[in-house]
C-alpha cells in the first residue's frame, strides 16, 4: 500500500525535525516547508540538518505560513498529511496556522491535518499564568476552527517534551547550586516523553482510522515522574546529593506573574477541570508494541 505524501511545516524546529525522521524512518514521501529567509540564513546547524534531510530523500520546499499561494502550492503537490510544529513559545506562529487551514480549505486534497500541539490537552486547562495561558488560548482558536470548517484531523497532547527540558543537563553539569522544588515534591507529578517516541506515534497515528477527529492522549504510566523522583535520579546519577530549594505553589504564580525571568521557563500551573465531550483515545491502548524511553533512561544518556 501507497502511504500518504507527508508534508511537515517548521520542520526545522525542536519538534520538527523529529517529525520530519520519523516521517522518512517509516517510508512516506516527506517534505519539509522551508522559509527563504531560513534556507538563506547564516545558521549553519540549521543548513546541515536541511541538507540531512535531502541527503535521506526529502524534498525541501521553499514557502511560507503567510504566504497563501504557496502554502496551496505546496499541500497540492506534497500534502495528503499536513503536519504543523510552529510556534512552542509564540502564540503570534499559533495563531498563524489559521493561514493553514484556509490553505488547506483550498487545497482540497488534504487527508489530515496534525496542528501545533504536543503538549498538554488545552481544553481541559482551566486556570493557566502567562506566558502559557497565552499559547494555549491560541492553540485553542486553532481547534476550534478546525472543527468548525470539518477539517480531518489529529490533535496529539504528548504532554512534557523530555529533551526541551532536560537536555541541558548534560550540556550544563549536574545542578552543582541545587534545584527548585515547585509545590509538593511527591506529589506534583508530570508526564515526560522522547520527542523521537512522540514523533514516531504522530507518524503511525495519521493514517490510523481509529485516531480520525479525535485527541491522542500519549500517556505512558513508566513516564510518570514527581520532582521528588526526577531529584532522586539526579542524584543517583552523578553521586552527589543536591541542595532542595522547596519554592510553595503560590510563591511561584507570584514570581510567574511579576515576570521574573529565573521562573520563564519553569513549570506553569495548571489546574486540569473535569473531562469535556472530546473525542480520544490513548496512544498506549492503540499501540501497545511501543516501548517508550524512561526518564531515568534519557538520563543515562546526558549525563555522564
């Protein structure tokens, strides 16, 4: 069987670019949507990682979110699956898939559509502090439209990327001033997943009938972790203890708000209310034969 011609917009991202190997790895045509002005750019990380890609046999295609004529041009000749990875950390490049569903309204051979998401479900935050609340609203609009218009569609929540927030890590040494602990150590748990793991189930899921206009859950119970456990593999892993700076729930939104930037990046609060009438299914029901990198397991592989 024919797989579907896959075309990946922000392919040179974070995310992406997992996207993009997992699409070559499983065999389908793939293309890479490239900004000019990214192809032309002195960013030689970005320069070798297009020329891996063509190197592996995806065609690079120069075009742009705001650019309509393009986008059209593009799906038309490479996108059955139209797989978006913009925008983690700029509600304006969210917001812009917007330009895409138009794009795909008139494209008219569009399959399926996989938005911006790999995070948590945003229909089920309630209560959110900037600058997340800001991306998930956006992120929402986006769903929103998509069902509204009827596109075919995939919303993958994969919840915490592993390698966007512990990588560094390895390249900054082991915490040598200590760590922060936000609300209860134990308690406050969180779900962390290898993009590589992520991008190859969004692959196996956008031809899959059972995953059609529904939410795909990837919850691996394995990669269930609380600080208080993320702590204690630190710790066994390089043999030192590190000093816990315990930081109280509240303390935190305060510091979120007041926009101080040692908490930019840190864990945002959300408050999950009850289950909405969304349609899902879990990734570890349809697909039991995945084994999914372990926190502890990453670990073993940054830190030396």
């Amino acid at each position: 069987m024919m797989k579907s011609r896959i075309l990946v917009i922000g392919g040179t991202g974070n995310i992406g670019r997992h996207l993009v190997a997992a699409s070559l790895d499983a065999g389908h045509p793939t293309a890479v949507l490239v900004r000019p002005s990214t192809a032309a750019s002195s960013d030689s990380g970005k320069a070798e990682l297009l020329n891996s890609f063509k190197a592996r046999g995806a065609c690079i295609v120069y075009g742009d979110m705001n650019d309509h004529g393009s986008l059209v041009a593009a799906m038309r000749q490479h996108g059955e699956v139209v797989i978006c990875a913009v925008g983690h950390g700029r509600p304006l490049e969210l917001d812009g898939q917007l330009k895409i569903v138009e794009a795909i309204q008139e494209a008219g051979c569009v399959k399926r559509f996989v938005p911006s998401e790999f995070g948590c479900d945003v229909e089920h935050a309630e209560q959110t502090l900037e600058p997340a609340k800001s991306m998930m609203e956006s992120k929402l609009r986006v769903r929103q439209v998509i069902r509204e218009v009827g596109i075919p569609h995939t919303i993958i929540c994969s919840n915490w990327a592993i390698g966007l927030l512990l990588s560094g890590l390895g390249e900054n040494g082991p915490l040598s001033t200590g760590v922060n602990i936000f609300g209860d150590d134990e308690k406050t748990r969180a779900i962390f997943l290898d993009e590589k793991d992520m991008s190859r189930l969004a692959i196996r899921a956008v031809e899959d009938p059972r995953t059609l206009d529904k939410v795909l859950y990837v919850r691996p119970p394995t990669n269930v972790c609380s600080f208080g456990q993320l702590v204690h593999l630190l710790e066994k892993k390089t043999g030192k203890t590190l000093e816990r700076h315990y930081v109280p729930e509240q303390d935190l939104a305060k510091k979120i708000q007041a926009g101080n930037g040692a908490f930019n990046l840190g864990p945002f609060r959300v408050v999950h209310g009850r289950l909405r009438r969304v349609r899902w299914v879990e990734a570890t029901q349809l697909y039991p034969d995945v084994r999914f990198v372990t926190v502890e397991e990453y670990l073993d592989g940054i830190i030396v």
